[in-house]
C-alpha cells in the first residue's frame, strides 16, 4: 500500500516492501519488547504540540506525531520503513516529552527503535552511521566520547578560521589548562587504565561489542585491537605489582 | 513538610509558585528509593550535612539538596576536550570559596551522548557506566557533580528505570559484582540526588556575588550594563523535567531557574526572547554528521532572534553541546548573510570573568570560536590583549621546554603555574598514574 489516510507522506520504500511481513512484524514486536515502551506511550490527542516544538520537524520530514500515532495503530509497514532514515533525523531533545500533554515521549520511542535498528544491523543504520565511527572509536576505547585532537580544522571548515588557530602548538596548550586530568590530547582528560578496563567488561556484558561487530566489522577490529592490547597491558602491570 | 515515608520526598508547607503539576509520578521514585534501601537492596548515598547541602526548589515544588562542598567531579568529555574554561571555571570557584574536592581519572563519560547520537548501546550498558562511576565517587566519600548536561539528563532517567524495573537491576548487579563496584554486602550504590554543575552554581550564587563585589569590581569589572541572553539545556530540564530548579525570582517559578539567577544575582540585565523554549540544533549525530541542520536551526531559531529581538552581549549557556553549537555556528551565517555575531559562554565562565578570574589562563576564551572580544570590552576587562598574549607567552614557552626535552622545568614550571596545584588532587594522590591512551597527558614517559 502506497498511500496513507493521514499523516505519513511518504511512499513506502522499495527496500520496505521487499522485506517479507513476518520480518516487519519481528521487528515490531522487537521495539514493543522493550521495558521502555510501556512508559513511553499512554495515548494520543492527535494534538500536534510535539510536532510543533520539534526542531527536526522544522528542517526535515520528520514527526514526533506521526510516530506515536503509528504505533498505536500498530501499523507495522510505516514502522519498518521509519527504521531505515526517518527516525535518524531526531535531535533527541525531548521537548516532544516535556510538552505532550500524555507525557508520551516521542525522542524516546525513537531512542528504542535506532537501538532495535542497530541491532538488526539495517544497511540504512550502517551507512548514516559511517562518519560516526571516529566518536564510537573513542568511546569504545577511551571512555570518552570527544577528545581535543578529534576536532581538526580540516574536519571543520564551517566552524571558522579561529579553529585554525586552536590547533596549532595543541599540545602545548593542553599543557596549559590549569588542571591536572585535564591535560590530555586524545582523550577528554586523562582517564585511567583500570577505568577503561572495566569499561571493557561492562562493554562485552552487555552485548556492546557484538552490536559493533554486526554494524561495521572493520571498525570491530581496529576496536579490539586497541581493547585487547590495553587489556594485556593491564595484565602485565598486575603481574609486575604482584611480583 | 514530610510527604509519605521517605525521607527522600519533602515538600514546604506553602508552595513558594504557582504550581501547574502538583501529582508527579516522579514522587513514587523516592518512596520507592526509600522501600528499595529499606530491603536491602540497594545504598543510598545520603547527602549529609559534610556536603553542605542547600535547598532548592523542583518545578512541582519539591525541595531538592544540593551539596555545595565535598564535591566528586564527573566531568564532560564535550567540556574538558572542547571547552577547557568551563571546568576550569567550575575549579576556579571551588578553589576561591575554599570548597573541598576531587577531580581525578577514574571516570569514565557517561557514554550517552554516544548513545542519543548513535544508538549503539543499551539500558544495561548506561546503567552499569552510572553505578560504575557512582561507586567511584561513593568509594571516595565525595558526592558526585555531574558536569555535564546530557550525563545529568540521562543518569536521572536510568535511575527511574533502574528504580522502578527490577529486571533491569537483575540485569545490572551481576556486572557490577564482576567489576567489584557492589557494597560488601551486595547493594547497588546510588545517589541520593542527580546533582548538576549549573543547580551548584545556582545553590552558591550569592557567594558567587560576593566575590564578585569583593574581586571583581575593585579590578574594574562590571556587569550591569551587560545585556544577557539565557539558553536552558534541553537535557537538564526537559528530560525528567521534574528534577531541575525553580525560583519564585525566576519567572515567578515557571521556568528553569539555574543561569538566569545567577546573573540576577550579579546585576547583569537578563533579557527574554521569543524561542527560549527551542533546543539548540546540536541532535547528537547532527552536530558531527547533519551540519547544515545544526547550523541552520541554531542561527535562524536562535542567534538571529536573539539578536535581532533583544540585542544580546552574550549567550548563556549551561551544558556542553549548547555552548558547542551557538559558538562555532555563527562564521559559517556569513557565507548567507546571516552573520549574527555574539558571545557565548556558560554560566560559570561569565560568573568567573565576573570576579576576576584570568580570560585566557582560567576561562579558556582562546579555544572559543565566537566574539567574545566586545564582551570583555564591555565587562571592563579593557586589558584582554595583554592577558591574551601573557597567556600565548606561556604556551610558548611550555612547547620550547617539551620540544628541548627539558621535562624537569617544566614539572618546576608547572609547580609555579597560576592555581595548579589545588586541581591535582586525586583518590590516589599525587603519584603518577596509568593512562588509558598511549600519551601520557603531562610528560613524554
């Protein structure tokens, strides 16, 4: 089906319809799933008030409303399309939570469905995902998410010719900062070897790893290596202590 | 006034605002905290008169502890590797009120900037990073700080699901016992209150004029012509929106307290405009990978009105991503004619300038990309080119002594360096530690 009574204009998806049903309905029963879901929607008055406070909706094709609304028509088809693009324009501000009169929380819904379609490895989630890898390399590894050497001025045309500046003599002026954790250059601040490796643990315990792997396979690996090599680092210095 | 059993649920007598929610389902969090402790189940890590704690006000009333003194910082990724002045600041203040601290590596990010961006974690993953950082603190008996705005929204909403969902506990604890951050007797550590950099500031922010009047204005300094226009987080008061500040002194109690009364405090002339209300533009994913969407809705929702509506000197902000977006989107307005120059900093960066703490060594304006010039000009700080260039005298000389290998000058250096000392205090002392990346971050090893 082509057309919708109301709301959702755009045609469903070639790679929508090429799915077979019972794979649209997994899926859908997969976001449902979620302990989340039930504290996330109550009801609709169709008011719109979401949609109209959404910054997204301003600049793409994108509905806190419509979301909520097709979910509770269980109309599993737009759903499954939503997954492929639709849901990754969500600025995650939740001002649709804060405002809906139900305390539905559309940015929420969102949330869970961008985590199902991470873990369902969608090709859509792969490939808007790809300039992202820099951050999920540093977080992974690191435990931070932003580091100061991330931000070059090549990366950053737009941002203007005082960042041209803020990158030369870096190091040095990492030193600079007047605190001592601080200082570091490819990590926010210095985060300690032991705090990262239990961020590893957490990371594999919780499937984290494995959800990489599915999504981009190369990015797994340059990620395991430097997991693995801190990891018998850090074995290595217990056996020093030890001895 | 007491409000059920717990003691973690207190309400005034008399509602100090207008109240437009007055049945919050947050409420049962804290009974339930409580029943929680009560089995044994879980440790609240109580705010105690160590801390200092100053009362607030929630927008549905409820009085909310902040500890002002004994303080574990949980710092920004976005802050510390993008906007060094802004912790800078917070440690500024802490050092000149005398307060107690610690600021060391064993934290992790919160990771949920990651996760709003990308969707590549899970309730479980969030909820282990919390506790495990939770411990952390708890371990060293300094209550946690969150610095960060995203850390603060998303820790408060894994607690109500940590609180109200026992298989996501069920899910969590085995972790956590695996990485030793139970108590010994098998509890789950957690906070007392989510407590946010900007609700301290606003706790301590007639001691914040106090300095100002006693440091600031004997240096020349003045802020009561400043025109300011205020920014509130989306993730600090729109997510779990019943737990961030409200001041009958702020819009009679009906928006978000924290900056806009602590430039009240300061005399600064705080100014409204039409999209208050709006988000920023930074969308996580947006502001590395959708520019043109970040940008866009920054300067036409935001710099634009605020500049055309109320002519603002500055733009302030509390939280990481915000500051981020205002202050590296305005060059780009020009290549459209939509140039809307203005200075954006954070709260605790302004309040800083305010009473006298160095622009450049201190406040860190040199890593900001906006035009914060004509604002020191205005604020009286009429000698920046001189502390600017004081401050790029003392970068080169750090990078001449690393470059010469003289590391031992620069440990004496860094000895002398303006207030480094009191920032290096950690769990573990002042020993020397084990990086998680390769580059030690003071010296070559």
């Amino acid at each position: 089906m082509d057309g919708h009574p109301y709301g959702y204009n755009i045609p469903i998806s070639e790679k929508t319809k090429e799915v077979p049903w019972e794979e649209k309905v997994r899926i859908f029963e997969e976001i449902k799933s979620d302990f989340r879901f039930k504290e996330y929607l109550f009801g609709c008055l169709n008011c719109g008030v979401c949609t109209a406070s959404c910054p997204s909706n301003r600049f793409f094709d994108f509905s806190p409303r419509e979301i909520v609304q097709r979910f509770l028509e269980e109309d599993v088809e737009v759903i499954y399309d939503m997954m492929h693009e639709y849901i990754w324009a969500c600025s995650q501000c939740f001002t649709c939570w804060i405002r809906c009169p139900f305390v539905n929380n559309p940015g929420g819904l969102v949330i869970i469905m961008r985590e199902v379609a991470v873990r369902n490895a969608f090709e859509a989630t792969k490939d808007l995902l790809k300039p992202y890898g820099r951050v999920l390399l540093k977080v992974m590894t690191t435990g931070n998410q932003l580091s100061a050497d991330m931000l070059q001025p090549d990366f950053f045309p737009d941002w203007g010719p005082k960042m041209q500046d803020n990158m030369e003599n870096l190091r040095a002026k990492r030193m600079a900062i007047p605190f001592d954790v601080g200082k570091a250059v490819k990590t926010a601040w210095e985060v300690s070897l032991e705090t990262a490796i239990e961020m590893y643990t957490i990371w594999r315990e919780t499937g984290i790893f494995e959800m990489l792997e599915k999504l981009d396979p190369n990015l797994y690996n340059v990620i395991m290596d430097i997991v693995e090599e801190n990891e018998e680092r850090w074995e290595e210095l217990m056996e020093e202590e030890e001895e | 006034m007491g409000h059920g059993k717990s003691p973690y649920l207190r309400y005034p007598e008399k509602e100090p605002f207008p109240i437009s929610n007055r049945n919050s389902h947050y409420d049962h969090l804290f009974e339930e905290m409580y029943e929680l402790e009560e089995k044994g189940e879980i440790l609240v890590f109580r705010i105690t008169e160590e801390y200092k704690p100053v009362e607030v006000f929630t927008r549905t009333g409820r009085i909310k502890l902040i500890p002002t003194n004994k303080l574990w910082h949980h710092k920004s990724c976005g802050q510390c590797g993008n906007i060094p002045g802004y912790p800078a600041s917070i440690f500024w203040f802490m050092n000149k009120l005398g307060l107690d601290y610690l600021n060391e590596p064993h934290q992790t990010s919160c990771t949920a900037w990651n996760y709003h961006g990308s969707g590549t974690s899970n309730p479980v993953a969030l909820a282990a990073v919390w506790l495990r950082n939770m411990h952390q603190a708890w371990k060293t008996g300094y209550y946690p700080l969150i610095h960060c705005g995203t850390s603060f929204g998303s820790y408060k909403e894994t607690r109500e699901q940590l609180i109200f969902n026992k298989e996501l506990r069920d899910a969590v604890k085995p972790i956590l016992k695996k990485l030793g951050r139970l108590t010994e007797d098998g509890r789950i550590v957690i906070p007392q209150e989510i407590v946010h950099y900007s609700e301290w500031v606003h706790a301590v922010r007639f001691q914040i004029k106090e300095l100002y009047e006693k440091e600031g204005k004997p240096k020349g300094i003045d802020v009561s012509n400043v025109r300011v226009a205020i920014h509130n987080a989306c993730h600090t008061y729109k997510m779990i929106a019943d737990d961030y500040p409200y001041d009958p002194e702020v819009y009679n109690g009906q928006r978000p307290a924290a900056s806009t009364a602590v430039m009240k405090a300061l005399g600064a002339q705080v100014v409204d405009y039409s999209t208050w209300y709006d988000c920023c533009g930074f969308g996580f994913r947006h502001i590395l990978t959708e520019r043109e969407f970040t940008r866009s809705f920054a300067i036409q929702r935001k710099l634009k009105v605020i500049s055309e509506e109320v002519k603002a000197d500055v733009l302030i902000t509390h939280d990481t991503g915000c500051t981020t977006t205002f202050e590296k989107n305005q060059w780009i307005g020009k290549a459209h004619g939509m140039y809307h120059p203005i200075a954006v900093m954070s709260d605790v960066m302004f309040a800083a300038l305010a009473c006298g703490a160095h622009p450049f060594k201190i406040v860190q304006l040199y890593w900001n990309c906006s035009n914060y010039e004509p604002l020191l000009e205005k604020m009286g700080i009429t000698n920046w080119k001189e502390l600017r260039k004081e401050w790029e005298d003392t970068v080169k000389y750090i990078a001449e002594l690393e470059k010469q290998g003289k590391y031992d000058e620069l440990m004496e250096f860094f000895k002398e360096y303006d207030l480094y000392e009191p920032y290096s205090k950690t769990s573990d002392g002042f020993k020397r530690r084990k990086s998680a990346t390769a580059d030690m971050p003071l010296f070559k090893s």
